[in-house]
C-alpha cells in the first residue's frame, strides 16, 4: 500500500485540527488535572494566603504547617484511614522505600519475608530487602515474559513471614494485581507508587503502605507513607534518624526540610478528589473506563497491536502494546509524537508502546489517542515497511 499526496494531506490536516493539544502519556512525572496545574502556577508567584511566592514560603512556618495537615487530612478522607496509622511525607521516591520499609520489618527478624516479584520495580525492592534479611520469593516472573501477576493459589506464603511485599502496579509491564494477596496473620507492605489514590482499598489489610507522588499525586520529590502503629513500635533500634518511620512521625513529617513545593501541589491534588470528583469510588469509575475505551481498541485492530498484558492483570494506570514490528513502533512514535501525543515511549527494559492513563488524564484525550490510533493503521502504517 503507497499513500498519495492527496490522502497524505488529509491525515495531516487530521493531525493539525484534531490533535492541536499536546496530550501526555509518560510513564511519570504523569499528568496533573488542568485546575491543579493553574493552582500551582499562581502559588509560584503568591501563594494563596501566605503572601509571597511558594518558593519562599519556609517550612517552619504555620502557612505550611496547615498545608501538611491538610494534605495528611485529605489522604486519610479518601482511604478511611484510622488513629493507629501514621501518614507520612517523606524524601527519596519509592527507590528509598524498598529500603527503608525492608529495615523496618526485615532487619533483626529470624525468618524469611515473602516477596512477590512480578516485574522490573518489584525486582528492585527484592535486592534491596536482601540487603536487609532473608527473603524468600512467592512468585517470580518469567523473564522471557513478565507479561502477567500470579494466580492466588500460585503463590508460596511461608505463615511466620515478618511481611509479605508486593507491588501493587508494574508500571513497565503494564501490570496490576486485582486481588488482594497474602494471608491474614502476615504483614502486608505494599509498593502503590503507579495506583495511589486512583481507586479504594481498605487501609487495614496493609502494615505499611508506600507510594512516591509523580504519578498521581504531584510532582516528584515526596513520598507518602502510610504507616502503622505496630511497624513503628517494633523498628528495631538505632536506625538512622532520617530512615526511622517513627522520627518523621514525631516531627509529624517536618523533621528535616520537606519539599514545600511538591506537597502543596499533592495537597491540591487532594483536594481535587475530595471535592471535584467525589472521592476514590468515582475515580476509579473514570479510570477503568478511561482503561477500557483504550484496551477495546487495541483488541479490535485485528492484531496490528498486541497488548503485552494478559486480560486478568492488565493495568488501569498503563496500558502496554506493541505493533507488528520495532521498525513500526518507531514510526508510531515518531508519528503520535508529531500529532501532539506525549510519553507514550516504552520503558527502555520492555520497549514497545505505552500510554500511562493516571488520575490527571483525561477521557477526552484517551479518545484522541484512539481516533489517533484507528487513523495510523489505516492510512500510514505502510510507511514503516518501507
């Protein structure tokens, strides 16, 4: 198949009127809901009620004291989340997570912790809790695959585990896990870096639950917490101040300076779900729409994409494809890239495709994404082969 100048043209102007906004899809920083981002562009001029740019605000200031208690306010709103747990705003994204959550509940323990390992991020948090205890995997990826999570009855929990560890969302493969794993009498600690706030789940069959904001919370450079009564008194002791759940609780997350910035805009973006969509129920409703009118497409393009996921694990937060060769993966990309779709680049371990659909995107823009979709199959996937 050759396209002539004539059908050229007409994709192009396609392109032109129809795809005029930028859309973005990355893997993270996500997107931010458009109020969020107008909110947060006056603050850096003056920040509502304190007078002066956000950027100056000091972080020992009672302007930002009530910004944090908003926030930890907010949080505990939209989860239902009781007096015995501490939310926690913390530095150093999920990364420092894997190990600051493995020295609290791994370090001193004579058996083994449980850990799923599905994917890229929870492979990391193995080798970091290694460093820290014995673990034992309840389930490994195949690393030729990694294209599901496991069955329930698959798994290999050992019932005098001080935790079992999951990561709730595999934002490279595009996995999610849609049940809740682990036995009841074992510690549950989970990874929610990618899904956080995008959909309800119940506070109390988790010991620690951890999640950096630059998916659908903020910016980066803070990671909240969620923490235990029970995690906090059983750390074992002389951890260092700036990785010891308790101090940051103590301090009720103003030990060391906090990224004001960063925090204000999480503090807006709860905001936004409390009171502009209606709370976590209603998020999700839009999210697994939003998930569904992408995946509906890919299944019916007859194959010219292939979803990398299988159908139970498949992500609502990134949907993961491929086209019938790298060589049209590339021009797809070059192509959405000139039509105003941003981010949408596989993750540089998997490659292919993939379009990030957090709590800011719009259904709006997943529907562009499709006609977008539709458009290049049908008038310039040729191109690739040439």
């Amino acid at each position: 198949m050759t396209l002539d100048t004539a059908q050229r043209n007409v994709f192009t102007r396609l392109i032109a009127s129809s795809f005029s906004d930028r859309h973005n899809f990355s893997g993270g920083p996500g997107v931010l809901p458009d109020s969020v981002l107008a909110q947060a562009q006056q603050s850096l001029i003056e920040a509502p009620g304190a007078g002066i740019s956000l950027l100056g605000v000091s972080h020992r200031s009672s302007w930002f004291r009530n910004v944090l208690d908003e926030a930890e306010e907010n949080i505990r709103c939209l989860l239902s989340i009781p007096a015995e747990y501490h939310v926690l705003f913390l530095q150093g994204g999920g990364t420092m997570q894997f190990s600051m959550a493995a020295m609290h509940m791994l370090r001193g323990k004579t058996d083994a912790a449980s850990y799923i390992t599905c994917g890229y991020w929870s492979d990391k948090a193995l080798c970091e809790a290694r460093k820290e205890g014995k673990v034992e995997e309840a389930w490994r990826f195949s690393a030729s695959r990694a294209n599901r999570v496991p069955n329930a009855d698959e798994l290999v929990l050992l019932p005098n585990a001080p935790c079992l560890h999951y990561v709730s969302n595999e934002t490279v493969e595009g996995l999610q896990f849609h049940y809740l794993p682990g036995l009841p009498e074992v510690p549950r600690v989970c990874d929610m870096s990618s899904d956080f706030l995008s959909r309800p789940f119940n506070i109390h069959d988790y010991a620690l639950v951890y999640a950096h904001a630059q998916k659908n919370l903020g910016p980066s450079g803070v990671t909240i917490a969620v923490v235990h009564d029970d995690v906090i008194k059983n750390r074992p002791p002389s951890l260092p101040a700036v990785l010891d759940y308790s101090v940051f609780a103590q301090h009720r997350s103003n030990y060391n300076t906090p990224p004001v910035f960063a925090i204000y805009v999480v503090n807006l973006v709860t905001r936004w779900l409390r009171h502009e969509i209606g709370g976590l129920n209603a998020m999700h409703r839009i999210n697994a729409h939003k998930a569904q009118t992408l995946y509906d497409a890919l299944e019916k393009s007859g194959g010219f994409y292939t979803c990398h996921a299988e159908p139970q694990s498949r992500s609502l937060m990134n949907v993961t494809f491929r086209l019938p060769s790298p060589r049209h993966d590339a021009h797809f990309l070059a192509q959405a890239e000139a039509a105003g779709f941003v981010g949408l680049t596989g993750h540089r371990m998997l490659g292919g495709i993939r379009a990030s659909l957090y709590n800011g995107m719009t259904q709006e823009a997943v529907e562009d994404l499709v006609q977008f979709l539709h458009e290049y199959q049908r008038t310039c996937a040729w191109e690739a082969e040439q």
